[in-house]
C-alpha cells in the first residue's frame, strides 16, 4: 500500500540549538548537526504551529523533527533536551 503525502511521518530527531524565534515570520533560527544529507549549519526553519515557538528559549537545546513533504523546511515536533 502506498503511503500518501498526508500520511508521511516527520523525520527522525534531530539534536539543535535555538538561536533565534520569530512569531511574524514563524520561524525558528536552529544551529544543528549533519541531518538529512545536509552539513552542519545554522538556518531559519517555519514551525508547522506557531504555538511551538512559545515552548522555545534562545539558547535552548531541543530535539526537532522536519516535514519530508517540503523536503524538511518546516518543524513539525520538538523535545526539550534536559
């Protein structure tokens, strides 16, 4: 059975470092590791649900999971690192 764009899961986690939010934009600034075939770097992402960028501090570690469907240009989840 094929699996359709609606009912792709997000990526696996990914560990990051909130650099930056911005609720006008709805976007959240992340420093992280290699992840998807991409290098180490830090780049502004959308969040899926503004209501994400309340959960976030600069500073912050978290762990995040992107949207397949945009080719991971939006956050879809996001842990808290303890």
């Amino acid at each position: 059975m094929a699996v359709r764009p609606h009912q792709r899961r997000p990526r696996r986690l990914t560990e990051g470092l909130v650099k930056k939010t911005d609720k006008t934009k709805g976007t959240v600034t992340l420093a992280h590791g290699a992840m998807n075939g991409m290098p180490p770097m830090t780049m502004a992402y959308k969040v899926k649900d503004l209501a994400l960028l309340d959960k976030l501090k600069v500073g912050q570690k978290i762990r995040f999971a992107t949207d397949p469907a945009d080719g991971g240009m939006t956050v879809m989840r996001i842990e808290s690192v303890n």
